[in-house]
C-alpha cells in the first residue's frame, strides 16, 4: 500500500465515470456524466462571479485611494517549501511490503519516491509521486490502525480472523503514515526519531503550501472561482465554510465531487469488499484512489478547456464594465438601499439572538490565535538580526558572513525555525472548533492554515527579512569596519521591529476580521433564507435591465447582509484591540462592503483620521536579490 499498482478501474470505467456509467465488480452505479455536470452548473455561476469580481476591482481602482497601510517591503521571493529528500522505507507492492525507497519533496510541495538514490540523481522516473493537496500526517501506528478500523467497520466486531496484517508484523518504530480522505494512504517509516521529525516538518509544509493556494491569490479569477464554489454549495444546502477549498482549482472541483459521490460509493460498494478489518479498509481507499484519479483528470480537462474562454471572458468584461462602471454603480446603491430597508428587521434580530452573544469570544480567541503566532515570528526575527550583528563585530571572514546571511534569508522556510510559529497557531483551533460549530463552521484547517501562511509569507516574516536585507545592503559600505558595521545593523534592526510591529498588528485585524466573515456570512445567509430570500424576484427586473453579468440581484443581497456584518465586527475589533484606526488598517481586505448606501459614518470618521496620519506608509522599492551586506562586496 502507497505505491501505485494498477488501479481497480480499466479505461472502460475510467471512460463510464467520466461520461457514463461505473460498473466494474465492486464500484457502484454513478450517473452518467458526473463531471460534465458538475462543470455544467458551476462554471455559469463562475462566469458570473468573474464579471462581479471585475466590477468590483475597478471599482476599487477609481475610488478614493487611500495610503497603503505596509511598513515592510514586499518579498518577492514565491511561497515554497525546502527541498527534502532521503531515505525511507514505504509500504506499497502487492501484497504490501516494507521496502526501501529515496523519497524527494519538491519545492512546490509534492513528493517523489524513487528505488534509490541513484535512480533519482540519473534523472530517471519516479516510482510514484503526489501533490500532498489534502492529506493529514499521523506519526502514531496505533492511531493509524484506529483510524483503517474506523474506515471499514466489520459488522461482526470481531478482527480475530483477519489476514495476516504487514503492519503489525512489523512494528514500525518511527512511522510517517499520510491519510486523504478519497485517496490511498502512503505509508513511510523513517530510521530515527529524529529523521521522523524532520519529514513531518517538511510534509506539513508541503500539505500547508498546497492547500492554500487560491486563498494567498487576490488576482480577480481566483476570487470569482472561490465566491463560485461557495454559491454552488449554497444552492445545494451546504451554507457552512469548511475545508472543501483547500487546493487548486481543479482539486477542489474534485473534493466537492467526491462529496457528492462518496454516499453512494459507501452504500453500494462496502458491502461488496471482500476481505476483513483493515484488508478491507486498504480496498476501499484503492477505490476512492481509482475514483479521485479520474474525477480529477476530468475536472483539470474541463478547466483547461474553460481557460481560452475565461480569458477571453476578462478582457471583454473590463472592456464592458469599465465605460458603464458610474451607472452601474449607482444602480447597485440604490437596490443596495432598497434591499436593506426590506431586511434590516429580521437581519437585525438575527445577528441580535444569534451573532451578538457569541461575537466577543470569537473575537478573542482568533485574535489569541494569531498574535502568538506572531508574537514568536517577531522573537525569531530579532534573534536572527542579534547573530548577524554578533557575527560582525566578531570580525568573521567573508565566506562565514555570506553564509549567515543567506541563512538569515531562509528563515521563512525553515520549518524547522518555523515550526515554533505553526505550533502557536494551532493551540487554540478545539477551542475555536467548539465556539464555532453552533455556527456550521467546519473549516478549522484551513483557519490555522491561513495564520500559519501569515507568519510565514504575508508581509511579515518573509516581508521583514527582505526589508532587514535591503536597508543592510543600502547603509554598508566598504568604508565602515566590522564595528561600524555592527552599530549601523543594530540601527536598521530597530526600524525593521517597528515596521513588523505596525504591519502585524493590520495583519492581525485583518486575519480576524476575514474569519469572522467565514464565520458568520454563511450562517445568517442560511437563517434567513427562508424568509428574506423570497423578496429578491421583485428586484430582478431592475437588474436584468442593465443587461450585465456583473449584477445580479442575490449579489447585491450578499453584499448588503455583508456590509451590515462587518459594521459589526468593526466595532467589536475595536473594543477588543483599542485600535482607533481599525478600519484604515483594513482598507484592502477584500471583504470590505464597497459602494454602499448608509455605510457606517463612524468607520468613514475613523477612516478620514487614518489617512492624515503621517508616516503610515513607506514606498515599497525594487528589492535587490538575496546577497550579503555591502561591506562584502570587493
């Protein structure tokens, strides 16, 4: 198990699953097209958000521009993971043995395994590989075989009589064991503890990197594409943000694919799987494997044939939206009005009986999760400009300095300097899962992911790195000794604290403020459901005369219930963080309620203070690459 033998699906059912019907021995009957039409009902509905995400970027653009809240220069330097690789031993052949293998993580996060290492430095092909895209590690064999025993539960109760298991013929002492929910499991062992910690690290890393990739985007196509899964879901009663959108476009088509499918595979084929226990457990995951390949390669094909038009589709939307954008946005204001005088009662009483009571402890326990996080980023941050100023008053050589320079510029990816930022955010996820789940929230992974991302990334830890490394390189020169040198560093340490300090706390109130959207939105949008939703068609008429995809009236009624929320969060964040610039620092949150009639005059007030502040923003430079200080350079 873990390698890939030759799936449980021929072409013949690859072909049924995609356009027709699954009838192989122990597969269930799927309806036919399954991926066609999944792809014929979201992508009208992507089309639509492209159009309003659009809209909404000009807008934007000639609107008040307000300053940019940034300190820090901005990273150039792409999220990655570090390349890993060694030996390991892998479960995988049929039947499954323990065998030896040279495994490699690759930077954009998925692994290769190999017979040896030589195979892999000849360039040859790999035995298999993965993108790591939705799996949790387990490092725990009894908790692994909890979890197969849970997988496939025999009837009978009794696992005296199963086969003979290779897992608890040989213990393993210091397991890696990768679990998807619709995948197969890859099954790893490492030879020491220590060689144990060090793939999970790097595996994490790859898992986060993987699975946040559309939500670090802010490119218009990608946020339509998010906005368009969560309506999909929505119209299918699904009204809950959970961890369906981690991953690609094409992965996350996939898992909500597999959702749908997964109640029939479970009821039609379990009973079929021959075999006890954990043989049976093993079976199963084959399948989804077998299953999920095809799914995925159907959704990557549908979507690499939407590409042409999507892009099409861009360029003539902003050619269309651009010259009509005032009309049409003083059309959106005025429903916008309109639609808030019909729901403002019962909106007002739910947020009231249901949002209100638990708001404050919410509040609480995200901003706890991301200012430890934080908190240990700045810590490590100023230890590792403490060395570099060390390093130079002890007049090293330059080849000593140049290699604690680069170190210091891959702190943001060494997880294992990292993993003491990623451990702080995770600590409060029961506690968040628990305020939570009245609530249908059911994406704690992907929260804890997108404060990890944040330490790690966006504009700050990587941010302060670059900014540290660009100002060192502009005060140095050769003119300076190594105590010189030192002080001028130790200045520069200073100004990158009190940048990192003032770009963490906007980071912070963003992160909170983003959350509690995810948090809330979808909730009050399903209380009222069945009443409010019902006066929307006497709108469409005034909407569906502006002949643009780029309004519709349930936009419009999101967007009014959205702006009414964050009026609320903001004055939460405020009381809990004091902040009197809350909403200035949040100006680019891409939640931020845009062209609304009766828009909270407090916020506005606090907004005009904001911008005359001085000294709230530093024009981001070119950043030079990754090279040691200027006293180092001949």
């Amino acid at each position: 198990m873990g390698g890939r033998p030759s799936s449980p699906l021929d072409k013949r059912q690859q072909q049924h699953l995609r356009g027709g019907l699954i009838q192989p021995p122990l597969c269930p009957r799927i309806p036919a097209g399954q991926v066609d039409a999944l792809l014929r009902n979201f992508l009208p509905q992507y089309r639509g958000h492209l159009a309003a995400s659009i809209l909404r970027q000009i807008s934007q653009e000639l609107g008040p521009q307000e300053p940019a809240g940034c300190q820090l220069l901005h990273s150039k330097k792409l999220p990655r993971v570090r390349e890993h690789r060694g030996p390991l031993t892998q479960l995988w052949g049929h039947p499954p043995q323990w065998q030896q293998i040279f495994c490699v993580l690759r930077g954009d996060g998925r692994l290769e395994w190999f017979s040896h290492r030589e195979e892999y430095e000849n360039g040859g092909r790999p035995l298999g590989s993965t993108a790591l895209t939705g799996y949790t590690i387990l490092t725990s064999q009894r908790e692994y075989l909890h979890l197969l025993d849970a997988l496939c539960p025999d009837s009978s109760g009794d696992h005296t009589q199963e086969e003979p298991d290779p897992l608890l013929e040989m213990p393993v002492n210091f397991p890696l064991f990768l679990q998807h929910p619709f995948r197969r499991h890859l099954c790893f062992s490492a030879a020491t503890g220590e060689a144990q910690r060090s793939w999970r690290l790097a595996l994490q890393g790859g898992i986060r990197l993987r699975g946040t990739v559309l939500q670090r985007s802010q490119a218009p196509a990608a946020l339509a594409f998010l906005e368009a899964v969560r309506l999909y879901r929505q119209h299918q009663g699904h009204f809950g943000h959970d961890d369906v959108t981690l991953g690609s476009d094409a992965e996350v088509l996939t898992t909500v694919l597999m959702r749908e499918l997964l109640p029939a595979l479970r009821a039609q084929t379990l009973p079929r799987l021959r075999g006890a226990g954990r043989a049976r457990a093993w079976a199963w995951t084959e399948l989804l494997d077998a299953v999920h390949a095809v799914v995925l390669a159907g959704a990557s094909a549908g979507l690499r044939a939407f590409q042409p038009e999507k892009d099409e589709l861009l360029a003539a939307l902003e050619r269309t939206i651009r010259p009509d954008v005032d009309q049409m946005l003083r059309l959106r204001a005025r429903l916008a009005g309109r639609l808030r005088a019909e729901i403002q009662g019962p909106l007002e009483s739910c947020l009231h009986r249901k949002v209100d009571v638990q708001l404050p402890r919410i509040t609480q326990t995200l901003r706890n999760t991301v200012e430890a996080a934080l908190a240990a980023v700045q810590t490590l941050l100023a230890q590792g400009m403490d060395r570099l100023c060390l390093h130079l008053r002890g007049k090293p050589s330059g080849m000593r300095l140049r290699k604690e320079v680069y170190s210091f510029g891959e702190m943001p990816w060494d997880p294992e300097l990292m993993q003491i930022c990623y451990r702080e955010a995770e600590r409060s996820r029961g506690r968040l899962r628990q305020l939570v789940a009245p609530f249908g929230f059911l994406g704690s992974r992907s929260l804890v992911f997108g404060a990890q991302d944040l330490a790690q990334q966006v504009r700050l830890m990587a941010d302060a790195v670059a900014t540290f490394l660009q100002l060192a390189d502009q005060c140095l020169t050769t003119a300076l000794d190594c105590n010189q040198a030192a002080q001028q560093l130790e200045k520069v340490r200073g100004r990158v604290l009190k940048k990192f300090q003032s770009d963490s706390g906007s980071a912070q109130r963003r992160f909170i403020r983003r959350w509690q959207i995810c948090i809330f939105l979808p909730f009050v949008l399903s209380q009222l459901e069945p009443s409010c939703k019902l006066e929307l068609p006497e709108f469409e008429g005034d909407v569906l005369a502006v002949g643009s995809p780029a309004l519709t009236i349930e936009g419009i009624y999101e967007d009014v219930i959205r702006g009414i929320l964050l009026q609320r969060i903001d004055r939460e964040l405020k009381k809990a963080l004091g902040a009197s610039d809350v909403s200035c620092a949040l100006d680019g949150c891409s939640e931020a309620p845009w062209d609304q009639e009766g828009a909270d005059e407090e916020t506005e007030a606090q907004r005009e203070t904001c911008s005359r502040q001085p000294g709230s923003c530093t024009e981001v430079q070119p950043l030079c690459p990754l090279s040691p200080p200027g006293t180092l350079r001949s």
